[in-house]
C-alpha cells in the first residue's frame, strides 16, 4: 500500500496560525533581534507544533542571506585575538549569525586569498588588523558591509583600541622611574597599531631617548632574538609590540643573566599573557573581548540596516602596573 505523504509545512501556514505576517515568521528565524522575545516565542512553537523546520540552504539561495559573516585575523595563536573572535561569536549569536573564521599568517596575500573564497558564503567582514592595501579593503567594502578592527580608514565602519592613553602611561611611568634611554620593539610595518605607538613614542617621550628595533613578526622567538640589539643600544628599558614579544624578550635577558627588573624595565602591550608570566609583566591593556563585541554589533547593524554609518568606536587603553618594571640600575647593562 503505498504511503501518503503530508504536505510540507510552509511559511503562510506558520504566519496564519500564528496570526502574524510571513515576514515576522522570517524573521523569527533569521533576525530574531528585530521582534520582541515574546513574538519569536511564539512564532517558534507554532512552527514546532505544525513540523515547520526553516531551511537555511533554500533561504539563502531565494534570498541572498546566508545568516554567516567571517571575521579574518592576522596570527590566531597570538593571545590577542582569540578573545576577539570569541566574543565576537558569542555578539553574533544573539543576531543568528554565524561566525567564519580565517587565518592570513601576517600575509596580504593570503588574506585577499581567504576573502574571495569566504565572499560566496558570508553576507559580511569583521577584518581584524587587517594587512590588506587601502584600496583591496575599499573595494571589498563597496560589494559588501564591512567592519574594521584596528584599521583607520575613513568612511568604512570601524572599531580603534587606542593605545595612545597606555602607552603615554608607560613612557612617563619609565621617566619617573628615572629611565633615560629605552628601545620600542617594533611590529609589523603595515600594522595601524604599530603605527599608532610610533607615533605616540615620537610625541610624548620629551626627555627620553627612544631607539626602534624591528621586530617584524610579532613572536616569542623575535622578542628573544632582539635582546642582542637591546643591550647593544645601552637602554635601560624597552616597551615590545606585545606580550608575546615580551616573552621572548625575558627569556633573552635571563639567558644572559639581566635581572628583570632590578637590571632592565619591559612594558608589553595588550595584556593578553602579563598576569601569567614571571615576572608579571607591566603591560598596556587592550580591551580585545570588547573590541570583538563591537565589532560584531556593528556588523550586524549594517546587514539590518538600508543606509548605514560609518561608525568609529574608539576603545581607550591604560597602563597595568605589575613587577617588570622599577628604577635603572647604577651601572648600565653591558653592551655586546
């Protein structure tokens, strides 16, 4: 005997029973944020009690709207940016969206290579510090919304932890230790963060002598391998890129038997590892997780949003003071 088959369950039949327009049911199940609790409460239990399950797959295809956005970061084993993407995730789920993820490796290229693959499947960009050239993150923003992380470019929306306040902390807590020369560790050149600390080691170290190292790629093996050039310079302190720079850096100097701080004074940025290491680290926060929630909100705002602004949420630093830092030595470091 063959079987019957009860028709599908569509969208009308939900609005009718739920005595609500089908574009409430939609959103019930794509963009809940846009109702009240108690509408896409209801909406949801009379689709569970009629069978309705939304399908993604063929809402996106008569639609356009995926319910996914990416987010691509330079290095996701450097400490700052999982707390980004987390919180960034959790900001997502509350709009229904899904979070994508990919990895550049400090690469332009690559990166350009994983926002063409991910363009297909993702209705919108968060690109955290991004290395891409001004004019790939403009074209990229005029097909579809975009957010940046520590990326300042006008008129594309945007979320700035300003290290200014932080890092105008550490060079006055170091002069008031009594330090008259200190290295700054570099980070990558096309960073928008580096450039933001160089400027501020330019504007607001009157009275102190500022070397720059180059570091490059920020990691642990480039913040040991700079502690030659650091005692070089005859500094007394220095301020790294980030923590993970920094680590590397006390390793250095503890290889070469230079006692932190009682021999030489180090700042990190970012604040990811510093309670952590030993010892622990003086170091400009960073407000990641906040950062991330941000730039999440502002994504989804633009993907609900006809005529969108382009916001600047700015994310102000300070200095948290902990053990690497104190006054010179009487005698400088050697050099070699």
């Amino acid at each position: 005997m063959p079987r019957t088959h009860r028709p599908s369950v569509t969208i009308g039949d939900v609005a009718a029973a739920a005595q609500v327009s089908r574009s409430t049911v939609s959103r019930a199940f794509t963009r809940p944020q846009l109702l009240s609790p108690e509408t896409v409460d209801q909406v949801r239990a009379v689709a569970a009690r009629l069978g309705y399950v939304g399908n993604q797959a063929a809402r996106a295809l008569s639609t356009g709207r995926f319910g996914n956005i990416a987010v691509v970061v330079p290095d996701i084993a450097n400490p700052f940016f999982p707390p980004l993407v987390r919180s960034m995730q959790l900001a997502a789920e509350t709009a229904d969206l899904a979070v994508f993820l990919g990895d550049s490796d400090e690469s332009a290229e690559r990166e350009a290579k994983l926002i063409a693959r991910l363009a297909p499947q993702v209705e919108g960009f968060v690109l955290a510090s991004p290395r891409l050239a001004e004019d790939l993150i403009r074209e990229l923003a005029a097909t579809r919304p975009v957010v940046l992380v520590n990326r300042d470019l006008d008129g594309i929306p945007r979320v700035l932890i300003d290290s200014s306040g932080g890092m105008t902390e550490a060079l006055m807590l170091l002069k008031k230790l009594g330090h008259q020369r200190l290295v700054y560790l570099a980070g990558p050149r096309d960073s928008w963060s580096d450039q933001q600390r160089r400027e501020v080691l330019t504007s607001a170290a009157a009275g102190l002598t500022v070397d720059v190292i180059e570091v490059g790629r920020p990691s642990y093996a480039a913040g040991r391998d700079s502690v030659s050039a650091i005692v070089r310079s005859g500094a007394t302190a220095a301020i790294a890129f980030d923590d993970v720079v920094s680590q590397g850096v006390l390793a250095g100097l503890e290889l070469r038997g230079i006692s932190v701080p009682s021999d030489f004074s180090l700042v990190g940025c970012d604040d990811t590892l510093a309670a952590l290491t030993t010892p622990a680290l003086t170091s400009v926060s960073a407000g990641a997780a906040t950062a991330g929630t941000a730039a999440a909100k502002l994504l989804a705002q633009l993907l609900d949003s006809p005529d969108p602004s382009a916001e600047c949420v700015t994310i102000s630093t300070h200095l948290v003071i902990r053990a690497t830092t104190a006054g010179p030595p009487r005698r400088q470091n050697p050099r070699g």
